[in-house]
C-alpha cells in the first residue's frame, strides 16, 4: 500500500511548480476549460460540494479522487485549509492517479481483510 505522505509530498512539490489550482469556483473553472488533469477533493467536504464537483467531471471526464482531511491538504500545499485541488500539469496528474489508485487499492484490500 501507498504510504500517504508521498501523495502529500508530491501535491507540496506541484504547488512550489504552480500547477495547482485551489477553491472550488476556481477549479469549476478549470474543470469546465479542460485545463483541470486530476480533481482531488477532501474527504471531509459537504455533501453539496461532493456532488457538484462529483457531476463536474463526469460530465467533462476528468479523474476524481476523494482523499485526506482539508486540513491535511491545505498544509502538503503551504495554505490553509483546502477542500478541494485541481492538478494543471499531466506528469503530476498521472503520477498522484498511480498514487492514489494505488493507495485506495490498498485501503480496500484493509477492509476486506479485516472482516
């Protein structure tokens, strides 16, 4: 399993690159441009908000993960609490997808196991 701190540490290196987009208005817009590679939303965001960006990339087919707390993001990126991050660049997008589909593959094998 994917040890989340690497998630974190590379969202960290996409923010020094400023190829992170934050807020949700901000990354509608991105996602709505087709500047948007990968959504990354806090697992601790409201139910509207879940299903507003959830209905944004489907409807624009781009890859959405829920992942960590907002206030973990807003620190791996140096800002407050963020709930939700839109990844502007392919080679950090692909990179963070392998991450996190790897890391919720290893969360789902947890939970099978445990039972």
């Amino acid at each position: 399993m994917t040890d989340p701190t690497k998630i974190y540490q590379l969202l960290g290196m996409a923010a020094r690159a400023r190829k992170i987009v934050t807020g949700e208005d901000l990354v509608v817009r991105e996602v709505r441009s087709g500047h948007a590679e990968l959504v990354i939303l806090s697992k601790d965001a409201s139910a509207n908000t879940m299903k507003k960006l959830t209905n944004k990339c489907n409807t624009y087919n781009v890859e959405k993960h829920d992942f960590g707390s907002r206030e973990d993001l807003g620190h791996a990126i140096g800002k407050e609490a963020r709930v939700v991050l839109a990844l502007t660049d392919k080679g950090f997008a692909k990179k963070l997808s392998e991450l996190l589909n790897e890391y919720n593959r290893g969360w789902a094998n947890d939970e099978n196991t445990s039972t």
